[in-house]
C-alpha cells in the first residue's frame, strides 16, 4: 500500500510540475507573441520627450550611409545618442565623432552631453575558424548584454552590420521581458539590390525589426512589409 | 593634374582604387599591357593606382616616350583629392568608393572581384550599370570595357535622399511633422 501511495504521488507531484510547465511556457510563447505583435505597431502616445537612440556602426559604406540619415534626423528629438561599433573598427567611430563635432560647432552644444562612442566585441572576425567562433560569439553576446543592461535605450537604428543582431536580440528580450521597450529601425544597405543580408533576413523574418526600410523596389517586391525609401546616398 | 602643362598636352589621369581590402586580380588587369594600351588610345596620360593591401605590385613608369605614366600607393587618407582630379576613375564594387566617385560626377568603371566569398557587391554595380550611372567589367574583361566604352552615354547619378526614412521613423515614435 505505501508502495502505492508513494507512486501516487509522485504521479501528482509530476503532473502538477507538467501542469507548471506548460502554463510557464504557454505565459512565455504569450509574451513573445504579444512582444512580437506590437513591435510592428506605431507607438500609440506621442512622445514629445527626446528618445535615447543607440546607433549601430558598421564599416565603410555602412557608416557613410548611417551618418547621411543621421544628418537629416532631428538631434534635438533623437538624444542622447550612443554610437557603438566593432572594437577591432577604428575609423567609424571616428566618422562619427568628426559628425557629432561638426554638430556642436554648428549649435554650440558640447558633442560630450550629447554622444556617447561605445566598443563591442565581434562574434566572429573574417577568417576565423568556426570552432573558436563559439567562444568569441558567447563573449560577444554577454558584452552586448552588458552594455544593453546599461544603456537600455528607446530606439535602436541599425543598417546592416553583424554587430547589430545580438544587440537586436537583447533588445526584443528586454521588450518580453518587460525592461524596456525599445524600438528598432533597420535600414538594409543600398549594396543589396536583390537579396538581403543575414542580418536584414533574420531581423525581418524573425519579426525583431519594428519598421524595415530597403533602397531599392526589387526588395520591396519580395519582402512587402519593408518599405520603399529610395536610396540614401 | 592641371588642364595644361608648360603647353605640351593635357594629362588626363586614369585613378584606380581598391579600398581598404586587396583585390590583385584588378592592380594585374590595370598594370597589363592590353589595358595600358587601350587607356592610351583612349587619350589618357597618366594612371595612379591605389593598391591597398594586395601583394602584387605595379610597374612605375615616368611615361617617357608616349607611354602611360604610372605610379601607385598603398593607402592615402585623401582619396578625394585623387578622384577629384582624375578623368576616369576604375574602382572595386565598395559601395563607399562607388557612391563617392558617381557624387564627384566623374566616369567610373567597376571592376566586380569574382575571388570573394560573399560576393553581393555584384548587384549593387550591375543595378547602376543597368541604370547607365556606371559601367561594370571583370577584371578579364575591363581592357573590352575601357575599349567600347561611351562617357557621353553616362547617366549622372542623382544625390540620395533620407528624408523618407527620417520621416517614417519620426512618425512611428509619434513625434509631429515639421
């Protein structure tokens, strides 16, 4: 008999750790459902308040082609913003303090209060070999989740880079999570004409990217909830 | 660089660029002689090449006796200065040295390296060649391209515009037009 009640309860004791379980995961697959839906969506409240806006960086025609678009954005409403590029890519980050400075001689603002010039490691450098890509990338994940935790900002623009996806990917966790709502601009290269980058693919299948712009009608065609914007240099 | 020189004929300087990557294949086609010949017969007096990191390296030439001058370098951090006084400029499928030169409105030829890996750069020169901004060759074919090319056919490329994505972004976060 005591054989069997132990049986028995073990036998409710699993089915009430089941039952857990599976409203644990139903309440998370809800969340990232709900994360998932919204993020698409305009934000409802207007927000007359200025947005911290965290600036992925690439290199070369990336970064020429984020600076043209940041030259049109209003500063005022898009600030503090917080460049942040491959720690083994120098010059843009140097692009971009040259473009924050030229900002401060024109209105008299320090570029100090208004910018910030952020480092991050890279999962992978060209060449590398898989295996010790493993490790770099795990680096990589836990420094952006280290610098996202402190930033937490309210718009995240990015147009291409590989550095941008684990930083997208945090982002859309705090966004399930509930630590911050923030929303992602992703602008694909002018260089891709016909096809998206890995990083355009998976921002936009996956459903992380809140608004998604590509140069040319080609990929418009394909990919119909980015929009068409011309090109931007 | 001028348009005169102590009156003998103007120079006209073909510049070619790589980036900051390698692309031997291109420094070789430019540095070959077919090449040479058809950018003389074409007019142009000197040709300065931007090497970058590439292992492979160019003949100098003083351009004694009618021959093309050439010269090279590794890198420069004024590059604009030699697309600006350059007559035709043959550059690799960046799109950083693509839409620098087709600002500047000077001819560009783009020369696609078929040794990377990735090589989505195709598209960007083919969609401008289409489009007449540009023309694209292989660096086995530029010598064909620089021969039957037509500068007057040239489209000039209109400036980009972020106005439309500034716009979409501002009204997403709900901040008013201005």
């Amino acid at each position: 008999m005591e054989k069997g009640n132990g049986c028995y309860f073990s036998i409710m004791a699993s089915s009430a750790t089941i039952t857990f379980f599976l409203i644990g995961i139903t309440l998370v697959v809800c969340r990232v459902l709900y994360a998932m839906y919204w993020s698409n969506k305009p934000l409802r409240k207007r927000a007359p308040q200025p947005v911290s806006t965290l600036i992925v960086l690439g290199s070369g025609g990336h970064t020429a082609e984020m600076l043209n678009l940041l030259s049109v954005l209003q500063k005022d409403r898009f600030s503090p913003r917080i460049y942040i590029a491959a720690a083994t890519d120098n010059m843009s980050l140097q692009k971009a303090r040259l473009f924050e400075n030229s900002l401060a001689d024109e209105t008299g603002v320090s570029a100090v209060k208004t910018a910030q010039f952020l480092q991050i490691y890279r999962s992978r450098e060209v060449g590398q070999s898989y295996i010790t890509s493993v490790w770099t990338t795990l680096l990589a994940i836990v420094h952006a989740l280290q610098l996202m935790i402190k930033i937490r900002p309210q718009v995240i623009i990015c147009n291409g880079p590989g550095t941008c996806i684990p930083i997208c990917a945090i982002a859309f966790l705090f966004k399930v999570i509930g630590i911050r709502w923030s929303s992602i601009f992703y602008v694909e290269s002018i260089a891709r004409v016909k096809r998206l980058s890995l990083s355009g693919l998976l921002l936009y299948k996956l459903r992380i990217a809140d608004e998604f712009f590509v140069q040319w009608p080609q990929l418009q065609r394909k990919y119909p909830r980015a929009h068409y914007v011309g090109c931007l240099m | 660089m001028g348009d005169t020189e102590n009156g003998e004929k103007a120079s006209k300087t073909v510049f070619v660029t790589v980036g900051t990557t390698l692309f031997d294949a291109l420094v070789r086609a430019v540095d070959s002689l077919e090449v040479k010949q058809e950018l003389l017969k074409r007019g142009y007096t000197n040709l300065v090449i931007q090497m970058g990191r590439g292992s492979y390296t160019p003949t100098k030439s003083g351009g004694e006796d009618g021959s093309l001058a050439v010269d090279f370098f590794t890198f420069s951090s004024s590059i604009a200065d030699y697309l600006r006084s350059a007559s035709l400029v043959i550059s690799h499928a960046g799109s950083g040295s693509i839409f620098e030169t087709l600002r500047l409105g000077k001819p560009l030829i783009v020369v696609v390296n078929e040794d990377l890996m990735d090589n989505h750069q195709i598209e960007l020169a083919e969609e401008l060649a289409e489009r007449k901004h540009l023309y694209c060759a292989r660096p086995q074919t530029l010598h064909q391209t620089i021969e039957s090319m037509d500068l007057e056919s040239l489209l000039p490329y209109p400036p980009g515009d972020a106005m439309p994505v500034a716009k979409l972004i501002n009204q997403f976060l709900g901040f008013p037009d201005d």
